[in-house]
C-alpha cells in the first residue's frame, strides 16, 4: 500500500489552501497563457490557491497599492523570471523584503532569456523551476511543495542572519551604469547631501550579493535609483537589477526615488515613484527636491519606521554574536573607518607628504588610504585640505581636443596647462570654503576678502566642481586660436585658460596660503574615466600630464622671493597600477617618477585589519582584553 509520501494527491492536501500569487510578464501571450493554465492545474489540486496577477480588479486603482496588497496577502509569491521583466523584479524584490517564500521558474528553452539571467547573478543561489510548457510548472511545484516550508524564504536564510544595528540612517545611491551628464548630477547632489552616502556602482564592483542589498536598504534612511534608456550599452542587466534593488525598499518601506532618461519605457507596478527627466537640469533639480525633506529629518534626527521593520530590528538587536567584516569599497565607509583603520608604509609616507604618486590594484586600500589621510589631515585646523575626486567627466571631448593637436610638445603644453588651471583653482576653492565655514565671529583678513572677491568676480570661470571646470576649459580650447608659430599657440592656450585671473588668484593665495602649515592635495577616482573604448594613448597623456603639473605647481608654491613667503604644498595621487604602468610606457624619464605601490605581503598587518574590524563590532570584547 502507498504512503502520503507516495501519494502527493493525499499527502499534499495537509497543506491545503495556502495562497499564492503568480507574477508575470503580459507578453509575450504565449507565456502568459502557460502560466495561467499552470496555475489552473494546480489549482485543482487544492493543495494551494494561485491567483495570476491578470485576474485582479486593478481598474480605476492604484496599481502598485493593490499588487503589493495581494502580495502582503499570500504566503507564496511565484515569479516568471524569464527575460527578467522590470515589473517582476520590482515585485519579486518586495515579497523578498516582506519575507514571502518564493517560488521562481524561468523558460530555459529561450536562450537570450538564459543568458540575461545567468548576468543577472543576485538569483544564482536561488533554484529556479526550469519549464517549456505549462506541465512542467505544474508538475515542478508539486514536486518543489513551497507550500510545505513557508518559514524557508530568502529573507529569512539568506538576508535576516547579516542585518546588523551598525551604521544607519544613509543615503543608499544605486548608480547607473554610465557616466552620463544626468549621472554626474546626480552624483554630486547626493554627494553634496549632509547625510553618509553609500553608493552601489556598477563600474566598481558589478551586481554584489543579496545580503549585502539587504543590509545595506535596511540601514538606510531614504533609497535613490538611476535608471538608463534602453537604448544604452549594457542597460538592460543593470537597470532590471536597480527595479528588482528598488522593490527590496520599497518591501522595507523606505523613501525611493527613482529617475530616468526620458527614453525609458515606465513599468505600471512603480510609476508613481519614477520621474523621467529630459535633460540633466531636470533630474538635478527634482532630485534637490525631494531629498529636502529627507535631510531635514536627518538633521533633527527625527526616524520613523514601519512596525515591520521595527520588528526585525528587534530580532537583530537581541542577537548575541555578529561580525561585520566591513565594505569591499572603502567609499562605502567613511564614517566607520576611523574605527578600525590600520596605518600603512604608503599612509605615513602620504601623511609626510614625502611621496606623490601611489599605485595598488584594486582592492588594496588606495581608496582607503585616501579616505584615512583627508581624515587625519582635516583634524588640523591650519591645514587646507584640497580633495579632487571627481564622480566621472567627459572624456570624448578630452579625445578629441587632444586629436586637434598633431605635434606632441604643442599637445604637452596644453594638457599640463588645463592641469596648472584645474589644481590651482581648486585649491582656491577649498581656500574659500575653509574661509567660508569658520564661525561668524572669527575675523577675515583683507588678504582672505580678496581671494573671495576674486573668485566671485570670475565665478563661472573659476568656481564649481572639477567635472564643471574641466568641461568649460576644453570647449574654451577648442575655441581658442590655433595660431601657426609657437607663441601665438601658447597666447591662444593662455588666453583660453584665462591666464591673466589666473596669476592674479594665485598671488593673492600665495599670502593666504603662506600663514599655513600646509596645503595637501589628495586625489582620487581618475581612473574612473578608464574604459576599455577610451582612446587609452591620449589618456596616458593626460594623466601624465598631471604628474608634470603637479610637480611644477608645487615646486612654485615652495619658492620665495621679495614679495612672497614659501608655502608649504603636498600632493597624494592614488592610481590603479594598470593605469600607471601605460603612463610610464609613454614618460620620457619614468624612473625619475617616484612610486609608492600597495601591496599586501605582510600577514601581521592583515591579522591587524581583522582584529581592528571585529572590535570596531564588538567594542565589548574589549573588556576580556
């Protein structure tokens, strides 16, 4: 005689009337109609109540209102992951955060569909049920039995055990693929922002682990998301990852903003919380908008959250043992790193300013030794601490301006021209902005009113941000007169770069400046612009172009004549080592480059970074010390 285990029409029915619904793409018809007869097969067995999302009464409703209504409502939520539908994965991602079971299948006979998911990779652990017909989804979920182990859903194994009380009260930023104009805004509002910043950059480290999402949405304050055209190189992957990202907020019932270029084609699960914008001005300003208010409860510390929500934290807070090992990005922990940073040879050589240049692969803390020295520099009050980090910059423009250029020493003098305007305005504008932050009470100095006056006069020449400047010096050149002889090339260049402010701003610093104990430049995230169909020669060209600048501008800032006091000036440029190695296959003298380069050969200092990020974790066991 067979058992109930034998016999799944007996032994299933113990689980009667679990309810489940199924989500989908509407087209194409073919894989609608699969699903829905699947999900009339199972039906009749009644070991659980599948309701297709086409059969809801959604007219004259909120959408998404009564879509996450029913999804609140079942115990299961099912999901046609095949092609990775933008509105599937924005509700797969919110019943993963209401912590549903989830029960996905894809149609492994489309080969593109198998593709796209295997790039996808933030499923990969999970199985999915493979079909081609309905049969096979009926037959795979009676043999799956979702229904028998409701309490194994991926929030619940996969993102609950790695929450953590640490950090909180961010800004989560899931970057778009591209540097586009509206991406660099967008960037640097949210990085303008009082609030920490954690970004999600593609360009750095591709799709990262579904806990690491999970920890990171459920610490945040507020979630902001940047979607592409589909027109763009490589959209689709990222932009069906950042809806899937989006729905685990919206699950947690966090603030999410999501934007997008006009192009995109908006799903009608989270249209109400898209803005499509037409120009980068556009997003920049709706984004200022509604990131207003989420500042403002930040600042007055004012943090409400969902009794969902409240009660996982709860759960987290109870728990006795956890380790948080720490970010893979170093730009993702700003705030924390102070607390378990391990000095390094490259660290103190960069604090001494005995060395310029610093040079590791990725992942071997130039990012973190960046971090860790502007820390440490700003605690003196009489330092001016000059940061160039900019978020991405146009580098066609770059290309082609230097392509206008046939002889290599006219190209020479250019680059390390637009490299003497760009460092020395932006150690004028950290200048003005340490003049500027100091309290009401604290006397300027003339000399200090004039560099102010200065730079205000010629605002739109010398204020605003590096990408900004760089993008009005390289349409100023195209401009500029290519005269036949040296010097009216040189004249042309000069008068592009405004030469005359130039040196007036620079001799009105040299007497701020000299009453200094120093001024350090740190700059970082240059090779952000390094792409594989970049002109790779002329970008060598310009990044070595900057070493002789550098060189040059300080050099001149350490002189001292009748009129002027010497300053003390330092530079610190942190370089991936690919990047250095075809910069020193064009240099002339590369062995007269001095080099510093990250690398992890000693076990001692990494059993030190270990020990420094558990105890920043549990400050407890410090008292068993």
């Amino acid at each position: 005689m067979n058992t109930n285990e034998e016999r799944p029409d007996l032994g299933l029915a113990r689980q009667s009337g679990v309810r489940a619904f199924f989500a989908y793409p509407s087209e194409p018809l073919s894989l609608s109609e699969t699903i829905r007869e699947a999900a009339s097969k199972i039906n009749k067995t009644h070991v659980a109540i599948i309701h297709p999302w086409e059969r809801m009464a959604i007219t004259g409703k909120n959408i998404i209102q009564e879509i996450c209504g029913e999804i609140n409502r079942s115990e299961i939520f099912c999901a046609d992951i095949t092609g990775l539908n933008p509105n599937v994965m924005f509700e797969l991602g919110y019943a993963i955060a209401r912590n549903k079971r989830i029960w996905p299948v894809l149609d492994t006979s489309i080969t593109e569909s198998r593709k796209l998911f295997d790039q996808f990779k933030l499923l990969s652990p999970t199985s999915c049920a493979q079909y081609t017909n309905s049969d096979h989804i009926s037959q795979a979920f009676l043999r799956d039995r979702p229904f028998w182990d409701l309490e194994k859903t991926v929030f619940a194994q996969s993102i609950e055990p790695t929450l953590s009380k640490l950090g909180g009260e961010v800004l989560f930023y899931l970057k778009s693929q591209l540097d586009t104009n509206a991406s660099i805004r967008i960037s640097k509002v949210l990085k303008d922002s009082q609030m920490p910043l954690t970004v999600d950059d593609p360009q750095e480290g591709g799709i990262q682990p579904l806990p690491w999402y999970g920890q990171k949405i459920y610490s945040s304050e507020a979630v902001v998301v940047h979607l592409l055209g589909p027109g763009r190189e490589g959209s689709h992957v990222t932009n069906v990852k950042n809806a899937f990202v989006a729905g685990l907020a919206h699950g947690f019932a966090k603030p999410l903003l999501m934007l997008a270029e006009w192009e995109y084609i908006t799903p009608l699960d989270y249209r109400e919380m898209l803005f499509r914008y037409k120009t980068a001005n556009e997003a920049e300003r709706h984004l200022e908008q509604w990131v207003a208010p989420i500042e403002k409860l930040y600042e007055e510390k004012v943090v409400k959250r969902e009794l969902y929500t409240g009660a996982i934290r709860i759960k987290v807070e109870l728990r006795d043992f956890y380790v948080q090992i720490g970010e893979y990005l170093a730009e993702n922990e700003t705030n924390n790193l102070d607390n378990y940073y391990v000095e390094t040879t490259a660290f103190r050589e960069a604090l001494a300013g005995t060395r310029r240049v610093f040079v590791g692969r990725k992942g071997t803390g130039k990012t973190a030794n960046f971090v860790a020295l502007s820390s440490s520099l700003r605690r003196d009050k009489n330092v001016i601490v000059c940061i160039l980090q900019p978020d991405g910059y146009e580098i066609e423009s770059l290309v082609k301006l230097f392509n206008s250029y046939r002889e290599r020493d006219t190209k020479g003098h250019v680059i390390e021209s637009l490299w003497k305007f760009l460092l020395l305005t932006e150690i004028a504008n950290a200048t003005a902005n340490e003049i500027e932050r100091r309290p009401i009470w604290v006397k300027r100095t003339e000399d200090e009113e004039r560099v102010l006056k200065l730079l205000e006069q010629d605002r739109s020449v010398l204020k605003g941000d590096f990408s900004v400047r760089l993008e009005q010096c390289v349409t100023a050149l195209f401009a500029a007169k290519k005269g036949e002889s040296i010097a009216e090339h040189r004249s042309g260049v000069a008068e592009a770069l405004h030469e005359t402010v130039v040196k007036t701003l620079r001799s009105a610093l040299d007497d701020v400046l000299c009453k200094k104990d120093r001024v350090a430049i740190l700059i970082d995230n240059l090779d952000k612009a390094w792409v594989r169909q970049g002109d790779i020669a002329q970008l060598s060209e310009f990044f070595l172009g900057l070493f002789g600048a550098g060189n040059q501008l300080l050099n001149d800032f350490s002189r001292s004549d009748s009129r002027r006091k010497p300053v003390n000036c330092t530079a610190a440029i942190f370089l991936r080592s690919d990047i250095f190695n075809k910069i020193i296959e064009i240099a002339q003298e590369p062995d007269k480059i001095a080099v510093t380069r990250l690398v992890w050969e000693d076990p001692e200092l990494l059993y030190q970074v270990v020990e420094s990020r558990y105890l920043a974790a549990h400050p407890e066991a410090l008292k068993w010390n």
